[in-house]
C-alpha cells in the first residue's frame, strides 16, 4: 500500500466480500444487480480498477446498506487489521 487512499480501497474490497459472504451472494449477483458486468466488479474488488461513489452506493443498495454504514465498516479493517465487523 502506498497511500491511505489504496489502503481504503483495499479495505472496502475486502468488506464487500464479507458482506457477499454473509449474505450467500456471489460476484456475478451483486454485478447485476449494480447493473455492472461481471468482470469490472472482479476488478473492483480486486482493486484493478477505482471503484466510482455512485457504484458504491448501489453496492451498498444492494446490500440493504447505507454508504455511510458499507464505509464505515471497512474503515473499521484499517484500524483493526483482520476484524469481520465494525
């Protein structure tokens, strides 16, 4: 990691596949629902490619989440290494 931007990014990938997870949800679900292919959420949640605000609030959507709370959590990771929750 280089800079705390790609530390958030790494981050909310990371929470985003618990999230998919716990829900029983795979990759190519959430990517239709978002409205996306398939292949650019694969990108995204292996950070390959910046994630855009308004895809973050329809993954959020999609989980029933607020940005805010799917944000919050994975800032939680950044200060508690290996933590499942904030």
């Amino acid at each position: 990691m280089t800079n705390a931007f790609e530390g958030l990014e790494e981050a909310l990938s990371t929470q985003i596949k618990v999230e998919l997870v716990e829900r029983g949800m795979d990759q190519k679900t959430l990517a239709e629902r978002v409205g996306i292919h398939p292949v650019t959420m694969t990108k995204y949640l292996k950070n390959q490619r910046t994630m855009p605000v308004t895809t973050l609030f329809d993954i959020a959507a999609a989980f029933d989440l607020s940005p805010r709370l799917l944000m919050q959590r994975a800032e939680a990771r950044i200060a508690r290494p290996g933590a499942r929750r904030a």
